[in-house]
C-alpha cells in the first residue's frame, strides 16, 4: 500500500500529464524537453519553467509507485540540450543529488536511457496507441 501524500487535484494532474507529455517525446524521438516545453504542453501561463518543481516531484512518485523508468530526469535545461548533453538544471540538485530521484549527476543519463528504451505503449492509463 503507497503512503498518501498530501498533493492537489491540479498537481497529480499535471504530474501524470508530464508522464504522458515525456513518453510522447522520448517515443517521437526527441532527446530531453525543457522545463519551458513542459510547461507550454502542460498548457501553463509562464511558459518559463516556473514551478514545475510540485508536478515534476510528484511525476517520479507516480513513476516509483508503478515500477516505470523516473520522467523527471527528461526535464532538462535548455543550455544543457543545447550542449547536447541534457541534464536538469543546477538548482534542481542539492548536496549532488537530484532532489526529485535521489539520483546523482552520473547516475541521470543512465535513468534517461532507461526512459528512452522503455516501451511506454504498455502503460496502458497513459493511452499512447
């Protein structure tokens, strides 16, 4: 049984969106979103990636609860996707992890291609046919 986090309606549903917005593009072929594409498909007003942190976190919940590869590490800033080399940004780690995993720096490529290989169409509530 999952422990219940106090979270809003609006915030699981923008969490399980972003799920579904980062299956769709990893399965369209895109390397990473950033945090203003996620907020643009979410359909928010700031479209600057401004407080995504509450869906973001819930996301890698949601991903943990279920057994599914972390999406939150798909979010990324624009300058590292630019550099080619995708990562979420500087003040999303803390003490060298990745708040919303855990993860540390060298272990987020390795759960993006976890993300990247997972067939995502078998995650039937996301309805990605």
């Amino acid at each position: 049984m999952t422990a219940h986090r106090n979270v809003t309606p609006l915030t699981r549903q923008r969490a399980f969106a972003t799920i579904k917005i980062v299956a769709q593009a990893v399965m369209s072929g895109e390397q990473a979103i950033t945090y203003s594409e996620l907020a643009r498909r979410l359909g928010m007003g700031k479209v600057n990636g401004q407080g995504l942190s509450s869906y973001l976190n819930e996301a890698a919940e949601l991903c943990k609860e279920h057994d599914l590869p972390n999406v939150s590490v798909m979010v990324v800033s624009k300058e590292s996707l630019e550099k080619g080399v995708p990562m979420p940004s500087e003040g999303s780690f803390s003490d060298g992890f990745y708040a919303s995993t855990g993860l540390t720096r060298d272990e987020v490529p390795v759960e993006q291609a976890r993300v990247r290989a997972f067939d995502w169409k078998s995650v039937r509530s996301l309805n990605l046919d």
